[in-house]
C-alpha cells in the first residue's frame, strides 16, 4: 500500500487546514458585505422615507445622516445622526 512519512502528512495537514481557514474566512467576508449592503439599503430608505414626510434628511459619506426639519418658531433645525451596522465595516 501506500507509505507516508511523518513530514509528508503533517505537510497535507497544514495544507488542508490552510485552505479550510480561507474558505471559511471568506464566506464569512461574503456574509459581511450582504449584510452592509442591506443595512445602507435601510437607511436610504429611512431616508426617502423621512424625505416623503417633509423632513429633509441626508445620508453623508461617513455614514451620518443629516436631518433637518422646520420646528413651529420659524427656525430651521438640524442634526447629525451617526448610523452604525451591527457588523463591523471594512
């Protein structure tokens, strides 16, 4: 039959394990980035929808949301509100 060495397998261990560790680091990459794009696609319709309401609201490039709205002593106010993802971003 076959005969191996003690370097050969511990060689395809390290390989095996090696491959095993990637592909579970990337499919958790893959479940990453599904669920930051469903959190933006959230918040961009918290957005429209504050918008529809006749709040203006703005989504910024570092993930704030700027809403601002006319309050009943005809000042206009604002605010920045930072929106995380429960999953860390890249």
């Amino acid at each position: 039959m076959f005969q191996f060495t003690i370097r050969e397998l511990v060689l395809v261990t390290v390989i095996v394990a090696v491959a095993i560790g990637w592909l579970l680091d990337r499919r958790q990459l893959t479940t990453l980035r599904k669920d930051r794009d469903s959190w933006k696609g959230c918040v961009y319709a918290l957005v429209g929808e504050l918008n529809m309401q006749g709040v203006k609201a703005k989504v910024h490039d570092d993930h704030s949301v700027r809403i601002s709205g006319y309050s009943g002593d005809g000042d206009w106010h604002w605010c920045d509100v930072r929106i995380t993802p429960s999953a860390p971003m890249e």
